[in-house]
C-alpha cells in the first residue's frame, strides 16, 4: 500500500517509520520540503531536525502535501490540530478523494497557555470538521489517544489496553482496523465507537491524557475498557 | 460518620445505600421533601418513586438540602449538573463550610438533545465552579466517571478499572480515598490527577463514556489507565 503522512513531526515520523519497515511504500507530506530539509535546529519539542532523522530512513521521501496525497492510496493525518485543515487543503480535496484518511490529530488550542483546551470541542470535533470539509474522502478517527511510540508499538504498555475508531465508513474503520492489527494491536483492542461524531469523545480524552502524564510521570500508559465486551 | 447525599435519583439513592449499609448514619438532602415523598409515578429514568425506596431503606431519612448539609460531617453531591451550584446554595455555604464535599456530578447540558454535551466543559468544569462558589468547602471530584451501580461495587466490572480523583486538599483526598477502598475498591487504583481543574479530565471522559455505553450494550464497564504507576 502507498501511504502518505501528512506532518513532520515526531507523530508523522514514528508512523512513518513504521509504515515502511512493515514494507509499505510511504511519503511524508509538508508544505515547502526544501524548507524544512533546510532545518538545522531542533523542533520547538527537542526533536532532531528533520534532515537528520530522514537520513536514517531513506526509503521515505519528503514531497509537498499534494504530491504526497496524490501520489497515495491511504493517507495518515498527523499535523498539528490547527494547522490541518490548511494542510488538508493544500493536500486538495481531489488528492484526497476516495481514499481512506487516517486522522491522528488533536485540536489542541495553546492560545491560553498551558494546559492546552481544545477547540473545537463538545459540539464538534476535528474528525468532523475534516470530514465535512472532505466529504469524499473516508474520514477514520484513531490512534489520537495515546503517545505516539504506544500507537505503533502497544507492547510497550504492560496490560490490556485499547484504541478507538471512529468513523462514517465501515469499510474504511475496516481497514484502518487492519493497519492497526499490522502495528501490533490485539482484533480485541480495536474499539469501534460509532459514526464520526464519537470523535469529540476520543479528542476529549486529550486533557485528562495530559495530566495522567503529569501524574504518572511517563507516557508509557493508555486508556483501556474494563468490562465486557459485545461484538457490535 | 454522618453523610449528607444531596439527590434524590438513583445515584444519591445508591450511594445513600452503600453509606447506610456500612453503618454510616446517613440522610438525602432535597429541596421539597414533601413533594419528593408525595410522589407515586416512576422518575424520567424510570426508576421507582421515592417513597418505595425509602420503604426498603428506612434508617435513610429524607431532609432539606439544608437540614442535610447542617447535621452532616460530609457531603456528596449526587444532583443533576445543572441544578448542583442551586442545590449547593440551598445547602448553604455555613452548613458546608469546613467539610468534605464528594462532587459525583456531571455538567450535562441536554438543551440541544442527545447526546448530551457539557457546560461547562474545556475551559472550566463543574467541580472548579463548585470550589470557587463554596471556597471554605473541601471539594473532590469524584466517582463521576461511572455508572452509579460500578461506584459502590467495583467487582461489577471485571479486571483492573479506576476511579479519578481532583481537588486541592490533599487530607479531604486522603479522607475520600478511604471511603473508596470501604466501597470495594483497589487503593491502587485510585488515581490522584492534582487539583481540582483536573475534574476537567475527569467531567470530559463523559462523551466517550456515552458512547461506550451505546457500543457495548451495557454500562458495567469503566476506564482503566494501563501502564507503570509510580507514586506520586
């Protein structure tokens, strides 16, 4: 499969990076390449600059956001909350059309310092506003609530622990549902919540992730359901 | 202990219960006590009139919000969100002054239908409202992330699951800690997230909650953090 990531950082980066060591074909998508392979300092995280870690995976190349969803089948959202529906549109609608996207963000809103809130929120989520914005393309909302090494590797959380999917398109949650199974996810971990609109539930699980990681002092945790489960 | 419940629906009934049950003197605080005992049809949940289930629980007497706050040495608002900052006052701030007041109340706004949102949500919660309005109470968000049946027997739920807690005095933390571990649960999980704008977290998990409760079909699941716990 020919996946694009939408992002640089070090969400984008992670899945990336294992997309391609599981053997698909994978791109990384930004607004001005030259720009950010230019970079010589650390992100605003303390992440290397992007030319570094790039020079440690090769086989993933760095194109503009349109060459990159148009040139793949499925693409993986991990930009900045409020930055991706500029990213997406840059990506353009007709690139995106059809295909499955995968939305890895959150809409956190630094505005008012820290911790962040969110926006939007309650009434409408990212995942939403995304899939308005692109009704032909088939919005998955997932992989949003955990630490990005935990969404490529859950092994490295001690017990049963969960992920969220949602999404109007079963074929697509399908899918999406497969990746994660590739990623090392347990079937049996793979929650479907519903339609799109269960996003605002998994983007408000943002501010008490924050401060479990507060609490709990490492990321190196996740949200699991105890309880029996129903197949739906 | 004397414990005041403020509510008289099935989450003040069944906390009332498991108080009472464990030798707590314990009373529900309302505002009418005389209309609630009055009445002879079930409630808009569809749970029994009051006056039935105090028949079965006769050592729980029935008082104003008042009465209730005024004789008790700590409090447990089990009212609906919307109605908690009236209650309260009805309550009165000197009744209330000085005691621990277990906050199990969730800011559901259903005036745009179902499901439900929060107001307040993001930027506030109810919990921090509740502490700003009463500043010499001891307010802990509590329990809020459940149904009512898993809050006083947790073996409902099969495996590991947690109940948050959120407030700014650490002895009133402690103390509400205690009370969890006689209800049946685990001192190890429970989870102290910080001060009380962490009920924001806490208020926030109800969306997903909703939507879990949809997807599986039942409502005896709850949330569990996986991963390294280190003491705080």
């Amino acid at each position: 499969m020919r996946y694009a990531v939408l992002g640089t950082g070090i969400v984008g980066r992670t899945i990336a990076a294992k997309l391609s060591s599981l053997g698909h074909e994978t791109v990384i998508g930004t607004r001005a390449p030259a720009t950010t392979l230019a970079r010589t300092e650390p992100d605003g995280y303390g992440n290397p600059p992007f030319a570094q870690w790039q020079a440690d995976h090769a086989a993933v190349r760095l194109v503009t956001f349109a060459e990159a969803a148009a040139w793949a089948e499925a693409v993986v959202n991990t930009t900045a909350g409020a930055a991706s529906l500029d990213a997406l549109t840059a990506a353009g609608a007709d690139n995106l059309a059809g295909k499955v996207l995968i939305d890895v963000a959150n809409p956190l809103d630094f505005s008012a310092g820290m911790p962040p809130s969110l926006n939007p929120v309650n009434t409408d989520s990212l995942g939403e506003q995304i899939q308005r914005a692109f009704p032909h393309t088939r919005v998955v909302k997932a992989l949003n609530t955990m630490n990005c090494e935990v969404m490529v590797d859950p092994s490295r959380v001690t017990g049963e622990h969960d992920v969220f999917l949602s999404g109007d398109d079963t074929d697509a949650k399908k899918q999406v549902a497969e990746v994660l199974v590739s990623f090392g996810w347990a079937a049996a971990s793979v929650i479907d919540l519903g339609d799109i609109t269960t996003a605002r539930g998994t983007e408000m699980l943002l501010p008490i992730w924050l401060r479990l990681w507060g609490a709990l002092g490492h990321a190196d945790f996740n949200f699991h359901i105890a309880g029996t489960r129903t197949s739906a």
